[in-house]
C-alpha cells in the first residue's frame, strides 16, 4: 500500500470514527430523555393508582358506576 492510500484510508476511518461518536452521543440523550420521561410516567401511574382511580374505559366497556 502506497503512502498515499494509507492516508486516504486512516482519513476515511478518522471521518468513520468521529460520525459515530457523534451518533453515539446523540442516542445518550436521547436514552437519558427517555429514561426521565417512563420515570415520570412510572410516578404518574403509581400516584394514580395511589389514589383509586384512573381505569381507562376501553371500547364498549361500562365504566364501574353503572
């Protein structure tokens, strides 16, 4: 291998290297959000659930009340 497609390669790798670090750092916020987010969903469940109430009526089904 001659010095110049050494060169083109290590370039191409570094190119290669440096995009998935970048997309690598981007996945970790956005895990970090999304982990928050079913954190906040998970208290909201269990406040909810805390409390009595919050069924969700689904279809056709009757509400308990009636």
């Amino acid at each position: 291998m001659s010095n110049v497609s050494i060169e083109e390669e290590l370039a191409f790798l570094r190119a290669a290297v440096d995009e998935l670090s970048d997309m690598v750092a981007r996945q970790d916020t956005e895990i970090a959000t999304l982990t928050r987010r079913v954190e906040m969903l998970m208290r909201r469940a269990a406040e909810q659930e805390a409390d009595g109430g919050g069924g969700v009526v689904l279809g056709d089904e009757r509400p308990p009340h009636y």
